[in-house]
C-alpha cells in the first residue's frame, strides 16, 4: 500500500512540473502583450512613453529571459508567492483566498450532491430495472447529461426565480453572514453545477451495478440467505462503485469547467469567473497560478480517488 | 484623464460584448423613428402620471456587467473604475449634455488666460472631503501632483508649476496653450490628500495599496463597501455641499455579467436599475415589459485603412473612396444595431456641436465604387483582410462589409484576432490593411484630437491617412481662444476629414440604462461616463 | 424419511428465441443423510432444479409449478425475498457452486464472508461469529486460518477457495447441502481432496447432500441413489448400485460407456455418444432422447415422451421399453 501511495506521488509530482512548463510557455506564446492589453484597457498608452513601458515590465519582471522567469515563478510558488496581478493590481493569493473558498464551497456541495443522488438514483434504477422508476430515471439522466449547464441555468432562473419567485435570482452571499439567504441562493446554482454530475454518475452506477448483479458472488449472497438490502448494499455497492469513483474525478474537472459558466449565470464571484475575466486579459499572472492550484486540486482529487480505489478493491491494493 | 476615460470606453464595450451570448437570429420590428428626440428622456416621462417630485430615501439597487478594480489611486484607474467612482468623487468641471457645454463642479468658476499661459480654477468653499477634511487649493495641488508624478494626467507634460493662490484659487501655469487643457485638467477627480497619507502611515507603497481598495472623496456618497466582481456599496453623506442632496439613502450595484440573469434581475424585482446595456434586443424586451429606458451615445464604428507601409494601396484616395460608396451604411446600421443605432457618414455624430449638417460625402454607390477602382487601375478587384477582435459586433460588421465590397470585386478575408493580437495591432504595433474599430464618443467634439489626432503619432491611428489640410486645421482648432471659433475650425476638420476619406464612418451604437418604473436615475442621460447620482430618486414602491 | 421432496418441478425460460423448458416436470426425493448425485450432459437443466429448489431463478425465468417440499413445508408458497425463504437459504439449505473463482466476494474478506451468515442466521455476536468460521476452516484444512481470516479471494487458491465455499455451505450446520459441479473447475488431485472432505463434511454434520455433476465417476464413489436427467426431465432414478450395474434407459447407459471408471481394472474402449443434446425450445412431443438413440423402436417416434417406469426396486426409468416392465436391458446389448 505504500509503495502504491508512493508510486502515485511520484507520478503527481512529474505530472505537475510539466504542467507547470505547459502553463508557463503556453502563456507566453500566446500572440499579444499583457502589458497593452492592459494599458490599452485604461487607455494609458498615448500617455506612456517607452521607459514608462519598460518600467512597467520591470516591475512584473517581464524584462527577464523567459527561463529566469520560469525559474522565478517557479521559486515564488514554492514559497507561495503567486506574483501580482496585472489587472486588478492586487497579489494573486488575495485573489484566490478571495475566490476559492466560494468556488470549493459550491464544488463540495455540489460534489456531495451528485455523489450521492447519482449513486442512490443508479441504484434505484438497477436494482428496479424495467419497473417505473427505472422507467422516469433513465430519460431524465439522459437529459441531465446533455443539457448544457448554461441553459438549465437560465430555465432554472425563469421558473424559480423569475415566475414562481421561490429562490433568488443570483448573487452569492457568505454562509457565516447570513446562512439562509446564502442556502436560497446556492440551490439552483448547485442544482446546475451538479445536473450533469448526478445524472452521469446515475447512469455509470446503473450500469455497473446491472454488471454486478448477475456476478456468482452475488448470487452466493442470495444462497447465504442474506437480504435484499444487504446484498445491495453490502454486497453489490462496493463492487459497482469502481467504474463510478472514476467518473467522480471526471466529474471535478467537469465542475471546474462548469463553474466557468454558472458563476457567471448567478453573479458568483468564484474562481471560474476570475479564470474566465483573466484569460480575456491574458492576466498571464492570475491564469498561470490559478491552472497551478486547479492542477495540484485535480490531482490531490486523482491521488484521493486512486486511494479510494485502494480501499474499494483489494486488488488494487494489494498488487 | 477626459480623453482616457472616453477613449477607454470602446475597450470596454469589446469587453462587454465578448461575454454576451449571442442574440437570436430574429429580426425585431425596427422602429419608425430613430432619431435622438425620440430617445430622449423627457417624452417618456411625460407619458406617465407626473410624479410628485423628488422623494428622500431608499436603497437603489443596480447591476451592472463590468466592475471596477481600483477606488481612488488615479493613475491606474480605467474608464469603468471612474464611472465607478462618480457616487463618491467629484471633479473640478464636467460637461452638461444638454446645454452642450463645460459647466462647474468642484471649480465654481475658470479662467483660461492665452496671453500670461496661465489656467485659473475658484473652487467651491465649504466642501469637505468624507474624512471632514477641507476641500482646497492644496488638496487640489496634491491631486494633480499624485498625477503627474504617475504620468496619467492628460497632457500633464503641459504643465509648468502649479500656484496655490490662496484657500480656494489653484493657478496653473502651462507652456503652451491648447484650448483643451483646462477640460483635461478639470476632469480629474479629487480625494483626500489626508486620508491617503494617514493609510499609508509614510509608506507610499501602503497608500497606494490602500487607496486601491477605498476612497475618500467628496461626493454626494461615500463609500462603505467594495467587494471585488461582485459587490459595491454607497450611502448617503449627509455633509453634502449640494444643499438637501442626495435624495437616496444608499445605492448598492453588484456584478451581473450575464445578460440574461440581469433581465431576469429586473423582472424578478431584485434590481432597480440595470446600467449600461449594450444589447438592443433585451433593452427592447424590457421596455415592453414596462421598464423605462435611459439612451446612451454608445461607440462610433470605423473601418481605417492603413498607410503604414509606403507602398500600401491604400495611400490612393480613389481606393478609400470606393470603399465608403461601397458600403450601405444606412442599412448596415439597422442590421447590426436592430433600429437603434445611427448610420454614419462623417467623423462627428449628430448630437456633436462639431457635426455639419447634411454633409455625406459618399452616399452608397456601387457604380461609383467600380469606376473608382477601375480608375486607380483594379478593374479587375483587389484583395485586402479586415482585422476585427472577437465579440459579435466587430465580427457580424466585419462580415457584412465583406459582402458589400464583394459586390464590387474586393475580396475581404476577415482576420478575427484575440484580444492580445487586436490590441498590439490597434495601440502599438498598428496593421496592414483595414482595421475595424470601436471609439468612444466624447461630447465636445474633441475626439477628434483622441482618435484621430491633432498630430500623427497620436495613438492607435497613427497608421490612418492624414492630410496637412486635417493636421492643420485641427491645430487651429486646439489654439482657437473663442468657442465659436473652435466649433468651427472642427468642423471644416470634419469636412476635410470627409474629403480625404481618412477613415470610413459606419455607424454610431448605443448604450442604455434601464429601470424600474418607479426609478428615477439619470445614468446615461446626460453621457456615458456621467451620471449626476444626487439627483437621483425613487418613488414609493 | 424424505427430508426434500420435489414434486412436478418445472422452471421456464422466456427467451427471445422463445420459450425455453429448461426444468419440465422433474421430482427428486432426499432422504435425511442421504448423498443423492444428479447427472447429466451439460444444459440438462441440473442446475436450474436446484436453484429453483432454492427459489433463486432470476428473469427472465421463472418457476411454473410444482412443490418443494421441505421439513413439512411447500417453500414455492414463499415468495423469493420473504423471510420464511431466507430463513431456509444458507441456514437449512446451502449451496456451493460450480465456480470457485467468482462465486466469493472480491471485496470482501473470506472470514467475514462466512461470519455475516452465522451472525445473520444464528444471531452470533462478531466474536463468536469468528471463532465458529476460524474452528471450520480449521476443520476444513485451511492452514494458518487465523491470519487468513482476513484475506481477500484473490489470495487464495482455487481449492482453497472451494474450501472457504464449504465452510460457508456448512457454517450454519444446514440440513441439506447442494454442491453444483463443486469440483469441475479444479485439477484432479484437488477434486479427489474437495469431495472426500465433503463427504466427511457432511457426515460429520449430520447433512443430507446433493451432488451434482456431468461425471457419473463422481457420484459413483459417493452417492447413494442418483438421478440421471436429459433435456429438462429426469430419465433414470435408483440406488447407485442399481445405476452403474444395471443401467435401465439408453442414455444412461451410453453415459456409462463413455464414462471411465475409478474402480475399473482393465481399460475399456469408451464410447460417446453420437449426436447432440436436443434444442430444449419447441421440444417434439416424443422421447426426447430419440434422435441419438441406439435402443429405439418405431413406436418411439410415435408416442409421447413416457413416464417413469419402475425397472426394479426403487428404481425407475423414462423409456418405452419398459412400459411393460417387460425386459430389462442389458448395458452390453
Ligand atoms: N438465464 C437463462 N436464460 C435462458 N435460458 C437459460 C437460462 N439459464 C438456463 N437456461 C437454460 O436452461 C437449460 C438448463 O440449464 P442448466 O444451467 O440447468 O444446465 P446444467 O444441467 O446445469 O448444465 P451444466 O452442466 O453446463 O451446468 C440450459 O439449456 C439453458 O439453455
Ligand atoms: S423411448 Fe425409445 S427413443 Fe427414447 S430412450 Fe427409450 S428406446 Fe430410446
Ligand atoms: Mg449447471
């Protein structure tokens, strides 16, 4: 089991210092100066004089070659020093303690949710396969896997917000300030953020349970005597969770990406929009650091998942 | 300061526009009359039931799809964080769309001396900043300084020195004298001096770190809440110099980039007021819906044709010419802009004192275009590329333009950049071919001098074709001492302009604010980047 | 006395291709501690009568009719998931499967894959629980059982596996065990092992057996009586003696011949038998062994399939030459 966590540290650790490469150069090479962008933004430029210009890519150390760049920036996250934004002229780690908590937030609700109704609706659907609710899951997974998350944001806003009135429009407010107002407005954002997450875990748990179901070991439980809900639980879960704890660490990343596009539908000021308003700004410095902390998110979430693997199959472990 | 704030606009409007979704296909009724009266405020409220007058009190909430970043460190302000700021900042003069002229603010009265070199601001007295600090001539002095030494005051180079005359009289002396510095100089908003030492305890860095995130001004609201893309808040200072204002207790705007969660705002009745809004079709929806409507200037649309390289085609007038008979701008206007926007055929809008009337150049005619090209010899067509950025307008124009000139044998190859390629080519670099651009519109004509240039290497335009006849007027114009005179001289600049087919006009677009019935605002009614909020007011609701 | 009597079985298969007759009328009789082998070819239908025995048809299968008499009681009556079934799975009747690699549980230990049934059946506490499934495997020759108790499938051996299967089969001290081909995935010393330990098992316990297996050299050491099927019935039933020495339907004896057995001296030339196993949809009415039959008469293609008839003490066969009970056939006609 060790040499396993080992192993997956190792290769965590590779995969990261070539994303960092990726996002350093990717950046760089993209055509454009962040510096007029962001000049050309406050229309700064017809007042700025060419040492104006070099002072400002000094003072972003941009007048560096790009291998000490890397190497500075390297340095900097190591000692969590993400550099300063561009744009909004304030330390990337503000930004991020500023957005992070709010985007997590959601994500682990959200997570949480499709989690859990995913694996409790698949479950539902495969063990009354055919019956009625197998019958009403089965089209609505399809739905909730093909509507795009934007849409259902804005029925969703139509209906609840809009012409029933039940739930507010948007925004975000901390859960610490005011705890009902902040629950009202995250339900129909988690709703979006988690369609896609519950219904395609549902369809993967349905699946494999299907799967597990007609396995010997199963119906040597029936032999045993055992009942229904053990079987199904005890028996048949662990096994069919496997293929499923997979589509979870697919389901992060597809959150993150979802986030992009709720957060913008609700007002949510989280880290998806940041991303979004950075990379418009080519804000090179909040990018490169927030694809640094989502990389060494997704892969602290694969390191999880494969321990969680660990521990479902004893296979795994113990090979 | 002025000119960066209007110049500015247009990035934020390409900003703006690239988080749009893009709007249905469908074409909506377009109305019957377009012109400014019918835009104008007044009609409308004199279709309700005449209020009862200006009500005390309430909380206005507004939305809005851009945010600022920096409260009150001057030199790295943009456009969005002034307009931003006006509930809690004031400056020495602003412009009065209505009367079409510079009137006072913080300066109750000017004086420009040509002769002595001198630019004289009286200010108000008894203004205090937020602080209970005393609003005077040193403070004013500090401010421009702060400017200065950052190299973002307009036209700062300008300046000689600056004279505290006495508690309220600020002389500056300047070099040399254009007739837009003292506009430029009395668009810059004042903070407190005070404050922004005390934050930082000696520590400029520590200042400036702390007057990103606050501010201390004069305005008829302080600010007492800012929380980055999502959140600001305003409330009533009670010191106000303007005797019995504001009317509102407090205006709070949140961050509301999706245009459709927006609409959604307003109708669910969690916003009062919605501010800028660049799309046609839901500003149409709303008023349907019974919303009131604010029409903005919004941004004129130009294609320039380059003159970078010696040998560019485009150095021949009769190429330049064709170009512009070969565009149907009228209806290019109503494709793009659904009815509201205004077709263009010369350098000024019709609401600018510089804007002559009935001048059109070269009203849309293919024949014309084909016997010109013939002409300068491509009777055969030529092929040119139109460098446009990434948000639906540029592209959607940029693509009809290419269909227009197909029809008379130019070939148009529609170079779509990302912002960083579309910028380097706009502000530094320059480009090739045509350039489609976006400008903001300023209200006394001196756009002129900020998107085209009193002298060639102006910004961004510098790749356009400039005649000495337009070089040379518009610096008549700059020295002009009397106003009349200065109209004038921008408006034979217009011509010229026009006579050179320097740039090709297309069309000007809008901007609304929409509100609640009950909502009285005049956002966007007196210009883009004023908004007189202490006249704002809310009735009962 | 009769522990189990099976009556008129008969178990369904609704296939698309149609509907499968897979069990069509079978009875089975176990006396207390009586080894009963069940033989046939492969897709007879051996193990759908016992697991339907053990209410544990899935669909598209399903039972038509018929009795399963146990310890006085109908368990047809009884619904498959109901309690009363339940309580006689695993506790009273236990089964042990043909296939030792996939019929444990891969994420579960093998100890608390026994424990969970002596807990659930016989409301053991975990210790207890422990402690019974460590003195069985030690009884059943799994070396060094106390560390093994926690181990997954994957560590163990097939045999050991198939030994873990009768511990679990025997933990709840049942009244019958069905062992369904329980050796045929092994190699042969391993096979000898497993069916001499169950057999001690059995009689160490007290438990009736029922073997069942497509090898009549199997039962031949160990069963008492045996049931011979073909095509979803029963076609020859008696004592193992009457079986192997005077086989009385033709296709028990065309098993025989093609069987080798453990107690022969010489070799025997071994014969098998020529054609195949009939279609089980759409059967014809007639004897369904006909087609391959050696023994067969014209009247054979024009009656119905028969039913048994006695060929001897207890001893029983389906097959139109012995309608009159007239001549018994001999095995080297
Ligand atoms: N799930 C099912 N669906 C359709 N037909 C089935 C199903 N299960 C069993 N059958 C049919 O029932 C018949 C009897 O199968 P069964 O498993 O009882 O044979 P068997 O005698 O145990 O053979 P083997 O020696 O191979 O185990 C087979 O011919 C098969 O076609
Ligand atoms: S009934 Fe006829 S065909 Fe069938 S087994 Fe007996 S002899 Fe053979
Ligand atoms: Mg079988």
């Amino acid at each position: 089991m060790t040499k396993y966590i080992g192993q997956r540290l190792v290769q965590a650790l590779l995969t990261l210092i070539l994303i960092t490469l990726i996002v350093f150069f990717m950046m760089r090479l993209l055509p454009g100066d962040p510096l007029l962008i962001y000049l050309g933004q406050r229309a700064e430029l017809h007042d700025m004089t060419d040492e104006a210009l070099e002072e400002l890519r000094k003072e972003f150390g941009l007048d560096k070659p790009i291998m000490v760049q890397y190497v500075n920036w390297v340095a900097g996250a190591l000692r969590l020093d993400l550099g300063t934004s561009i744009f909004y002229r304030e330390d990337v780690g503000t930004l991020m303690k500023e957005r992070f908590p709010i985007t997590l937030y959601l994500g682990c609700i959200a997570m949480a949710v499709s989690t859990t109704a995913g694996i409790l609706i698949g479950l539902l659907a495969a063990v009354r396969r055919g019956a009625w609710p197998d019958k009403i899951i089965s089209p609505l997974t399809y739905i909730g896997v093909t509507i795009p998350a934007f849409w259902l944001g804005i029925i969703l806003i139509y209906v609840f917000a809009q012409k029933l009135g039940w739930l507010p429009v948007s925004g975000f407010t901390s859960p610490f300030k005011d705890f009902v107002q902040s629950t009202r407005q995250i339900i129909l954002p988690v709703i979006c953020l988690s369609a896609f997450g519950v219904a395609s875990t549902a369809r993967q748990m349905r699946s494999s349970m299907l799967e597990v179901l007609p396995q010997d070991y199963i119906r040597t439980a029936w032999a045993k005597g055992l009942s229904e809900r053990v079987i199904i639980i005890k028996h048949a879960l662990k096994n069919s969770l496997i293929p499923v704890i997979t589509l979870i660490g697919v389901g992060f990343r597809v959150m993150i990406g979802g986030s992009v596009l709720v957060e913008t539908v609700f007002a949510i000021p989280g880290v998806g929009r940041l991303m979004v308003s950075s990379i418009f700004s080519q804000d090179y410095v909040v990018v490169q650091a927030l694809t640094l902390v989502i990389a060494v998110l997704v892969l602290l979430i694969n390191l999880v998942i494969d321990l969680f693997y660990g521990w479902l199959d004893p296979r795994i472990r113990y090979n | 300061m002025k000119n960066k704030m209007i110049a500015g606009l247009f990035l934020l409007l390409l900003l703006l526009v690239a988080v749009l979704p893009g709007c249905g296909g469908k074409e909506p009724a377009v109305p019957e009359n377009v012109n400014n009266e019918n835009m104008e405020p007044e009609n409308q409220e004199s279709e309700e039931p005449a209020p009862a007058g200006p009500r005390y009190g309430g909380v206005l909430r507004g939305i809005r799809a851009t945010f600022p970043n920096v409260m009150s460190y001057i030199p790295e302000m943009s456009p969005t964080d002034t307009t931003f700021a006006q509930p809690y900042a004031e400056m020495l003069l602003k412009y009065d769309d209505g009367e079409q002229k510079i009137v006072p603010e913080l300066a109750k009265s000017w004086e420009v001396d040509p002769e002595n070199l001198t630019i004289t601001f009286y200010l108000q007295e008894g203004v205090r900043f937020h602080d209970g600090t005393p609003f005077n001539a040193e403070a004013v002095k500090w401010n421009f300084e702060l400017n200065l030494e950052a190299g973002s005051l307009t036209d700062g180079d300008y300046i000689d020195w600056i004279e505290v005359v006495d508690e309220h009289t600020l002389r500056i002396h300047v070099k040399d004298f254009t007739n837009q510095l003292y506009f430029n100089y009395g668009w810059s908003m004042m903070f407190s001096p005070t404050a922004f030492e005390k934050a930082g305890g000696g520590d400029r860095e520590k200042s400036i770190e702390w007057a990103r995130r606050n501010a201390v001004g004069t305005g008829p609201f302080k600010l007492v809440e800012f929380q980055r893309e999502n959140y600001i808040r305003y409330e009533r200072n009670d010191d106000y110099w303007r005797e019995g204002l504001p009317y509102l207790d407090a205006i709070e705007i949140r961050y509301m980039p999706d245009p459709m969660t927006a609409k959604a705002s307003l109708l669910a009745g969690e916003a009062d007021i919605w501010l800028e809004v660049n799309n046609v079709e839901h500003v149409k929806e709303l008023e349907e819906a019974g919303f009131k409507v604010n029409w903005g200037p919004g941004m004129l649309m130009s294609l320039c044709p380059s003159v970078r390289n010696k040998n560019s085609k485009w150095h021949d007038l009769r190429l330049r010419e064709a170009l512009e008979y070969a565009i149907d701008r009228e209806a290019l206007a109503n494709m793009i802009g659904l009815g509201a926007y205004e077709p263009l055929h010369q350098l000024a809008v019709s609401d600018w004192p510089g804007y002559v009337p009935g001048y059109n150049p070269r009203p849309y005619d293919l024949e014309k275009a084909k016997a010109l090209l013939a002409e300068a010899g491509y009777a055969d067509g030529l092929e040119t590329t139109i460098l446009c950025s990434d948000n639906k307008i540029l592209r959607d124009t940029a693509t009809a333009i290419q269909g227009y000139l197909d029809a008379v044998g130019i070939k148009v190859h529609v170079d779509i950049a990302d912002m960083g390629r579309y910028f380097t080519a706009a502000f530094a670099e320059g480009w090739d071919e045509l350039l489609l651009v976006q400008s903001g519109i300023n209200p006394d004509a001196s756009d002129l001098f900020v998107h085209f240039g009193h002298d060639p290497m102006t910004f961004r335009t510098g790749d356009i074709y400039k005649s000495e006849k337009y070089l040379e007027l518009v610096r008549k114009a700059i020295k002009a001492e009397k106003h009349d005179e200065f109209i004038d001289l921008i408006k034979q600049a217009v011509v010229q302009a026009g006579e050179d087919a320097m740039i090709i006009p297309l069309y000007r677009t809008r901007q609304a604010c929409v509100m609640a019935p009950y909502v009285h605002s005049n956002y966007i009614k007196a210009h883009a980047a004023i908004w007189n909020e202490y006249e704002d007011w809310m009735e009962e609701h | 006395m009769a522990l189990l009597r099976v009556e008129d079985l008969k178990t369904y298969f609704q296939t698309d291709a149609g509907l499968v007759k897979a069990v069509d009328g079978v009875s089975f009789t176990v006396n207390e501690q009586e080894i009963v082998g069940v033989v046939g070819e492969s897709g007879c239908g051996k193990s759908v009568s016992w697991l339907s025995v053990m209410s544990l048809i899935n669909p598209p299968g399903k039972i038509m009719g018929g009795k399963v008499l146990f310890e006085g009681k109908n368990l047809l009556e009884y619904t498959r998931h109901s309690p009363e079934m339940r309580a006689v799975r695993g506790a009273k009747i236990s089964m042990i499967f043909q296939e030792p690699m996939t019929s444990l549980n891969p994420v579960l230990t093998v100890g608390e894959q026994v424990s969970e049934m002596l807990r659930w059946h016989l409301k053991m506490n975990d210790k207890e629980a422990k402690e019974r499934t460590l003195y069985l495997m030690n009884l059943v020759g799994i070396p060094d059982a106390k560390n093994r108790y926690d181990d997954y499938p994957h560590q163990f051996s097939g045999g050991m596996r198939q030994r873990m299967m009768i511990v679990m089969a025997m933990s709840c001290n049942p009244r019958l065990v069905i062992a369904d081909e329980p050796t045929t995935a092994l190699d042969v010393t391993t096979q000898a092992q497993l069916l001499e330990l169950l057999n001690e098992m059995v009689k160490e316990f007290q438990s009736s057996l029922v073997l069942i297996t497509h090898n009549l050299g199997v039962v031949a050491r160990y069963a008492h009586r045996i049931y011979v099927m073909y095509a979803g019935r029963v076609v020859e039933e008696g004592k193992a003696e009457d079986i192997f020495e005077r086989p009385q339907h033709p296709y028990t004896i065309g098993l025989l011949k093609c069987t080798p057995r453990l107690d022969e001296e010489e070799g025997r030339e071994l014969e098998p038998i020529t054609g195949l196993p009939p279609n089980l949809i759409n059967m014809p009415p007639t004897c369904a062994f006909l087609p391959r039959c050696k023994y067969r008469k014209e009247r054979c293609a024009e009656e119905p399939w028969p039913p048994l008839f006695p060929v001897g003490p207890d001893h029983y066969a389906r097959c139109l030459l012995h309608e009159n009970a007239e001549g018994r056939v001999n095995m080297n006609d």
